[in-house]
C-alpha cells in the first residue's frame, strides 16, 4: 500500500484479516489488567490503538512510517486529544505493561535481539510482548516457488528471507525465542498442530523476566 489510507481501507474490508485482528485483539485485551498502559509497536493507522484506548488502555503509538503516522493521527484525532492515545518517537520514551506488535511487523527485522533488548527496558517486570507473525508453516504459500526454495533453509536454520523490497524474513518460534533471551521467555504459540499448516499469521507471547 503507498498510503495509509489505501492500507486502512483494504485491510478493514479483508474479512480474514479482521478475524485474524479480532483474535489478536482478544488475546491482548486478556492478557492486560484494568487500567494498564499498552505499547502498540507498528501501529499502521491505529485500529488496534483505537480498542486498546476504548477499552481504558492508555495506549502508546510507535509507528516508522509517515504515511501511516499521517492517517493515525486523523483516524484517532479524539483519542490523541485526550491523551488516551500516545504517539511516541521512540518505543524507550514509555514504561507500559504489554507491547503488541501485530500483523508481521516483526517480519521486517532479520534481527531481533537488539530489538527485545530494548523492549525489555520499556515491559514492566512480568510483562509481555504479544506479536502476530508470517507462519512460515502455512501451507496455503507452497504454491510459491519462493517457499518451496527455502523449505530445506527453514528446516536447516528456522528463517529465511524473501528478496522483496519490503524485506520480508520468515521464522520459526524457537529461533525468535533465542533472539529474546534473557529478557523474555516464549510462553505461547498459537495455533498448535494441524493447523500450524491452515493459518497465515501464528501469535507469539513472551513475558518478560
């Protein structure tokens, strides 16, 4: 998407998509007590944000991306006036109870060591970071040639990279789970089994140390 309004529109009107929001919004809201501060980490427009703060949540909003930035701010104008949603130049410039990164942001990084390294400076003690990511598993991308190419490169190492001017990396769990030690600890994937092979997007819970 070259705007963030086009992204807003197309992923609103993508009925996968807001199940798979739906679930990871669920999951969040569960995982925060009453009243505590959120971090959305790659907030795009600010749909998840508008819950959190709907829902009590001051939400903090750290987004890379001016387009994105740019329609947030008009799509939560009322929250942003209130102060009940926060953008922030840089995710050190909070302290919250749980980060939420969701659809594959955390894809982008070939590397996320450093980036849990500062995120454990921002989870408060026995916090989490909830991040929905590309399912390097899912079967319904073996129709690709990319992904048939790399099978043996995921079954060797557990990630991969697509050569793509987005830079998409794939991962299986355990490799990020490595990248966030010793700060976080990997203590859910979900889906399990069958249908690790049917689902897009797998949800990684790490709690912090």
């Amino acid at each position: 998407m070259h705007t963030g309004a086009q992204y807003h529109q197309v992923i609103l009107s993508s009925p996968r998509d807001q199940m798979v929001r739906d679930r990871f919004q669920r999951m969040a809201l569960d995982l925060l007590p009453k009243g505590a501060d959120v971090l959305e980490f790659g907030a795009g427009t600010g749909i998840d944000a508008k819950t959190f703060a709907a829902r009590g949540h001051r939400t903090f909003v750290y987004e890379p991306s001016e387009a994105m930035r740019d329609y947030l701010a008009r799509h939560c104008r009322d929250e942003i006036a209130q102060e009940t949603i926060v953008p922030i130049s840089s995710p050190l410039a909070c302290k919250v109870q749980g980060v939420t990164a969701n659809f594959a942001v955390l894809n982008h990084f070939a590397d996320h060591a450093p980036l849990f390294e500062e995120l454990s400076r921002v989870v408060h003690q026995d916090g989490f970071v909830l991040a929905s990511m590309l399912n390097p598993y899912y079967l319904g991308d073996a129709r690709y040639d990319w992904w048939r190419k790399n099978l043996v490169n995921l079954l060797r190492r557990g990630h991969y990279a697509i050569p793509s001017e987005s830079s998409i990396h794939r991962f299986v769990p355990r490799v990020v789970a490595r990248a966030a030690t010793p700060y976080f600890r990997l203590e859910r994937v979900t889906p399990r089994g069958l249908r690790l092979a049917t689902d897009l997007y797998m949800f990684l819970l790490f709690r912090r140390l």
